[in-house]
C-alpha cells in the first residue's frame, strides 16, 4: 500500500523527456529508449586515458536532463544514470580495480551543496560491485571548462588543478574515472595524467554523455 500511494503521489517520470513512465518502464520511457542520441564513437583514447566510453551525446532531452541533474532539483537521477552508464562500462571497458571522478572545487561544492560526479560514482560503484573512492581533490577553483571556447584554453584551464590524494591507494591499480561529461577531454586528460603520475597503471574513463567530437587530445 505504501508503494502505491508513493506512486500515486509521486509518479514516476523519463529522466530524459520527464513523460510518465509505464509499469514496466525503468528510468527511460520507451520512445527515449528508441530516440536518445547513443554515443557512437566507441571506445576512444585521450592523452594519458586507454580508453572511453559514454551512454549518450549531450544533446536535447540529455543535455536539459544532465543540466536539471547538476543545477536544478534532479538530484535523484544519479541512480538512474549509475545503472545506464553501468551497462556501458561493463559492454566497452576492460577490467578495473576502483572507481574514482573527477571532483569539484570545495567552493563550488558550498554553492551547489553536492557534488554529481561523486554520486554518480557511488551508483556505478553499487551496480558493478567494485569500490568507489575519492583519488584526487581539486584546490583550485577554476573557471568551468563549459564557459571556454577552444581546446587549448580547457587544458590550460585543467592544468595543475588537481592533486593525488595518497599515491599508496593508487599505485599499481587499474582506475575508472568518471565525469558527468565529456565535451574536448581536457578535464579526463589532466586527471589520468595525476592519477598515472600518482602510480596508476591505467585509466579508464566513463561519462554519462559526450558532446559532439570523434576524438579527444
């Protein structure tokens, strides 16, 4: 009965288009399923990162919907998104020993009171059963990489803001990153490049969606 009435109250909706979902629909209504744009590209290569994989491209209904997750009240898709990017990681990747994102400024945590990689991270972590632990900080709070135009000016951005927090935890380990997005890949560059510095074997890496490119320096 408690099931029931939540439901009433509170139904269930597409984290993509927010239409109501049927019974036997899970996080996406069938048209999202069918109509979402998929990430193509496979798995790609960055600087310093072996390999990369996404679940969608960041456009329409995915990029208002990640938009509502990172700015709005949607903080809840983060389960959605773990179980969807779940499924990726385990088709595209090769094996890992934890899984740790991409963080945010500790200021840019107090402003927007959580941040989403972490989340994100515990959700894939509770899907594949494999540890998810917090490998890096960022002590500088930066300009966000969305508001930068070129490619140069997101890996200058990125540069030496980011910092390994106990190489004893990462050496010899094959290591999963995680962000949001990933739009030119400076942010999954810098990051693996810290972690590899730190004694990383690999880095891997996952976002929920990927913007329009076919490849990343």
């Amino acid at each position: 009965m408690i099931a029931r009435l939540t439901e009433l109250l509170f139904p269930r909706k597409c984290i993509l288009c927010r239409s109501f979902l049927g019974k036997d629909e899970t996080d996406l209504c069938r048209q999202c399923r069918i109509d979402a744009p998929e990430y193509p590209f496979g798995k790609k290569k960055a600087t310093h990162v072996s390999e990369i994989t996404a679940v969608w491209m960041y456009d329409g209904d995915v990029r208002r919907s990640i938009q509502r997750y990172k700015f709005g009240t949607a903080r809840h898709y983060a389960n959605a998104y773990g179980r969807l990017m779940a499924m990726r990681i385990q088709r595209d990747l090769p094996e890992f020993d934890v899984i740790t994102w991409a963080p945010i400024s500790a200021g840019r945590l107090r402003t927007r009171g959580f941040d989403q990689v972490e989340l994100l991270a515990k959700a894939v972590s509770a899907e594949l059963d494999i540890p998810a632990e917090k490998l890096l900080n960022k002590f500088r709070d930066n300009r966000a990489n969305s508001g930068l135009s070129t490619p140069a000016e997101r890996r200058a951005n990125v540069l030496g803001v980011y910092k390994a927090i106990d190489p004893d935890r990462i050496r010899g380990k094959r290591v999963l990153l995680l962000d949001d997005v990933i739009t030119t890949g400076a942010t999954a560059s810098e990051c693996a490049r810290v972690l590899l510095t730190a004694g990383a074997e690999k880095v891997y890496f996952a976002a929920v969606a990927a913007a329009g490119t076919t490849s990343y320096k």
